[in-house]
C-alpha cells in the first residue's frame, strides 16, 4: 500500500483556556480530520531526540527515519542547499533574518510590517566584506557564508522565532568574539517608516551528508513542500522536489495547488510527502485565530482533496512538533498522529 504523508509543521500544542481548555486543532471546525480520526486512529508521540530541542530539523528528519547521529548541527546547510548555493567544505553558512527591533528588544523575527517586496529590496541593499556573501532566499529568510572558524561553529545558537523580546545587548553579545558578523549585524541596521530593523546571522551550520530515503526504507519519495528546510532535506535525501507555482511557506499558500500535486505524484512514487508551514509561521507570530482559521483551510482546501481521491493509500497527518500561538515558541511535549488505511472505493 502507498503512504501519503502530510506534516503540518507546528500544528500541535497544549490546550488553551480560552478555547473551552481545547487545542487548535480540536477547537477548528475540521470534519475531514475528523472522518479520518473516526475511521482510522489518533495517537500522541513526539519525535525530537532527547537531547535535543524540538524543531523542524531534527523531528522532521527523526519522521523520516534518520538517526540521531545523522542530523546537521543547524538547518542553513539544507536551505543552502534547498537554494542549489554551494557551500565548500572549508565554509559556515548562517541563516540570517531580518528582524525587528523595538526598545532596544527584538521585536519580531520575521521583518514585521514589511511585504516580501520591501524585505528583497533591503536584502539588495546590504553590505558586506569580501569575507561574507550574503544570499536573499525568501521572505525574511536570507543566509550567509564565510570561512569556517572555531569561534563561528561553536557560537551560542539563539533562533530569532524563539527569542522574540530579547534585550539587542544579549544577540551583540553573542558576536563579541566574532568581529566580522557583529560589525556585519550593526552596519546592517536601518529604518523603514520609523521603525528599526537588522538583519541577524545565527544557527552556524556546515556541509553534511544524510542517507538517502531509498535506503532507508527501499521505496520511492516524492516532496511537495514550499519551506526551504524541507526542500533541503528532500534535495539530500535524494527525494524527488515537485516544482510549485502558487505556494508558500506561510498561511498564504495554494492548498489545493498542494493537493493536486500529492495526487499526482502518488501515482508513480510509493511514498509522498506533503509539508505545510503556515501553522508554525502563524504560532511564531502568536496569531491564534490565524491557526485556527489556516488549520480549517488544510481540511476543507487540502485534507477533503486527499481524502476523497486516494484510495488504496495509507494517510498519515502529523505535526512535527508543538508551537504555543501563546508563547510563540516550540514546546517540549506529544504531536498528534492521525492514521487511516484507505482501501479501494466500491
């Protein structure tokens, strides 16, 4: 039987008070999971090695069966990849996001208040040395490479989407024996309509090898995903990337572009991976009613298309790990798992 296997990034999370003590995701009006759930079973797991935090990395690369041993330190490699940038083997690549800045606190992580388009053009604007190449790749998503160094490698890791109210003086700090990035971050700081923003570097990672899917498990992948991070597991992984026109990595993409893709590439793979983000992205902005209301586009634009037109296919529906729409930041604790075998309509 084929797999069909949907993450929705950060869909999970503990209960809320003012939901009537419910998740998001038991709150949404969802009656395709529900079917789904009533046909077939829903557990609770998590997938983040012990010793290390929940995120997207490390619990979507566990999903897919790779051993601990086998995940990068840091996910740029990947999105460097993702984006077919080279990065040598004498080289640390940083992801590096436009943040916000208010009071001398980061205030978003995210480039608040700008579109895509003024975050490119800012991303043209940036200044750099001849020690640094400086690459825009999405949104407020841009990276940068250098040579590698003890001091860059070994650098305190602190995620801007986890950090959001974070003194300025504390990421600086974090640069004080890294000359070239901490005079990288400050020449780097401008304005637009009154309000400060900065592109910071962080999460230092370098090249590295993963198994492949095919042997790991002997069958066939497809990925239909817009994130980079997933696009770059998929690329080393040897996992076949189906090009999107109309989707994003965030509450703004094509659902039902997502699902026809799925289904298509069912047809000739045994295993698809269909990866949504916007869940995540809307909990890391602590938009509660915005994940509510994306979850009940998945079911009714995306899960009712795979539901209705997979058969003899096992459906699996997971969140790779929890992100609080209250905290804005991942949590330690159980996903939901949601499964149903699909046979042959009559």
């Amino acid at each position: 039987m084929k797999t069909i296997l949907v993450i929705i990034d950060g869909l999970s999370e503990d209960k809320i008070h003012e939901l009537g003590n419910k998740t998001p995701l038991e709150f949404a009006c969802t009656p395709f999971l529900d079917k789904i759930i009533e046909q077939g079973h829903h557990s609770q797991k998590t997938f983040y090695p012990a010793h290390m935090q929940p995120d997207s990395l490390n619990c979507i690369l566990s999903i897919l069966g790779v051993d601990e041993h086998h995940i990068p330190k840091n996910r740029a490699y990947l999105e460097a990849l993702a984006s077919d940038i080279h990065i040598g083997n004498d080289e640390a690549v940083l992801r590096c996001n436009l943040i916000g800045i208010k009071d001398d606190k980061m205030d978003s992580f995210n480039g608040k208040n700008l579109t895509d388009v003024q975050m490119k053009e800012a991303s043209l604007n940036v200044k750099t040395t001849g020690e640094i190449k400086f690459y825009h790749i999405s949104g407020y998503r841009n990276l940068i490479v250098l040579k590698k160094s003890h001091e860059i490698m070994t650098m305190n890791n602190m995620p801007p989407h986890e950090n959001v109210g974070i003194d300025m003086d504390e990421i600086l700090d974090n640069f004080e024996n890294i000359e070239i990035l901490k005079e990288f971050a400050l020449e780097n700081k401008f304005y637009i309509n009154g309000k400060s923003y900065m592109f910071y570097p962080w999460g230092p990672s370098e090249c590295s090898e993963i198994p492949s899917f095919h042997e790991l498990h002997n069958k066939t992948c497809s990925c239909v995903c817009s994130a980079e991070i997933v696009r770059g597991i998929a690329k080393a992984m040897n996992i076949d990337v189906v090009p999107l026109k109309n989707s994003t990595g965030d509450v703004s993409t094509d659902l039902r572009e997502k699902a026809s893709a799925v289904l298509k590439e069912i047809k000739s793979h045994d295993v698809v991976i269909a990866h949504i983000n916007g869940t995540d992205e809307a909990s890391h902005r602590k938009d509660l009613s915005g994940k509510i209301s994306f979850i009940e586009r998945i079911d009714s634009e995306f899960i009712s298309e795979i539901y209705n037109n997979a058969d003899d296919t096992k459906i699996i529906i997971l969140s790779d790990h929890q992100t609080s729409s209250l905290t804005g930041r991942h949590e330690k604790g159980n996903v939901d798992v949601i499964c149903l075998e699909k046979v042959w309509k009559e």
